[in-house]
C-alpha cells in the first residue's frame, strides 16, 4: 500500500483542525498576548517613552522631544532644515531631500538659510555649522549640534533682552552628551530648550 492511499478523509480532517488551532494560538500569543505585556511593561518601566516622549506646557501638549519643529522668531534657537512633504517636520512623511552636493537645489536650500541667519543676526562672525543649512535624513531631527545652539546665543539674547550667560546656561542644561560618553556627539533639542527659555525667568523678563 503506497503513502497516499493511507491518507484518509479523517487523518485530512485531523490535521486541517490542528493547524488551524495553532494558528489561532499563536495569533493570539505573538498578536495580543505578547504586544499588550510589551506596552504593559513599558509604560510602567518608561511612561514617557512608551506615550512618545510628550512635552506638555499648562496641561496642553506641545510636542515630542522625538520630532522635530520650524522656529523663525529670532527670540528661539532654530532647528534643523526639513525635506519632508507636504510640509516641513511631517511625522507621516520621514525622508531627506537626498540631493547630492553639486546639486543646484540643495546649494540654494544652503544659501537661502544662510541669507536667514545672517539676516537675523548680522553681526555673528561665527563659522555657520552645518547642521543649520542642512536637512536631516530623516527630516524630523529634532536636535541641534551644541555648536549650533553656541551660533544663535547672541542673538537669541539680543531678541529677548537679556544677558548671553542666562541662554549659554540654559543651552547647557538642555545639552544630552554622547552616550555613554562614546557614541554620537553632544546635542542639544531645540524644542526642549525654548521651552526652557520661555518658562525661565530670564525668559519671560525679555519677552
């Protein structure tokens, strides 16, 4: 008697039944079971992460210290340039302009953010850091280079009246070093940091 003729209706019956249990248990264990213990872990482990690393201003949720934001006013440190569509720092629509270096389009991204700075700060003698006339890849980096944030003190100070050392502070508190003193190289968010500034005394005394 060959294999196949030992194969009956039942035995086909029997393992169609089998296999369709498995696959619901396993749905339900890798599906549901597994992701609920993961976010139950997480938000008792890390809240603010596990929620999307919120930052709230009187009760009202302002942003994410995860996605970047578009400053202009020359009261608050600006944050990278985006490419994302159909706007700028689009959380749905991550991507850089990936424009090559001898690309027209980004060597006029490049000046017209450089006619920006030094229109809004005339007098900065600084090297521009290039984080300032760039965008990110992902087009959503929410920090700056502490180099960046040292460009625009002076005139973050300027705008709001007060003294350079009260914004250097604040850009020191704000700034996270590489991590675990190794990788990566010191940052500051910029979202995190006018927030800062606005809620500071020196703050709210140059508005």
């Amino acid at each position: 008697m060959e294999i196949h003729d030992r194969i009956g209706p039942g035995m086909i019956v029997k393992h169609t039944v089998t296999s369709l249990i498995a696959l619901l248990l396993f749905t339900v264990i890798t599906g549901v079971l597994y992701p609920l213990l993961v976010t139950a872990i997480a938000q008792v482990a890390f809240p603010g992460r596990a929620n999307g690393s919120l930052l709230t201003v009187g009760g009202k949720t302002v942003g994410s210290t995860l996605i970047g934001q578009p400053f202009s006013d020359a009261k608050y440190f600006w944050s990278r340039l985006s490419a994302t569509a159909p706007y700028p720092y689009n959380a749905g629509s991550s991507t850089g302009s990936n424009l090559g270096p001898t690309n027209t389009a980004l060597l006029d991204e490049v000046q017209g953010r450089l006619t920006d700075l030094k229109k809004a700060d005339s007098a900065n003698a600084l090297p521009v850091p290039v984080d300032l006339v760039t965008s990110s890849a992902s087009g959503l980096d929410p920090d700056i280079s502490a180099a960046a944030a040292a460009y625009q003190v002076a005139r973050v100070a300027r705008a709001r009246g007060i003294g350079e050392d009260a914004v250097r502070a604040l850009v020191a508190a704000n700034t996270r070093e590489r991590a675990f003193g190794l990788l990566g190289e010191p940052r500051v968010n910029v979202l995190a940091l006018n927030l800062a500034l606005d809620e500071s005394a020196a703050g709210k005394g140059g508005k």
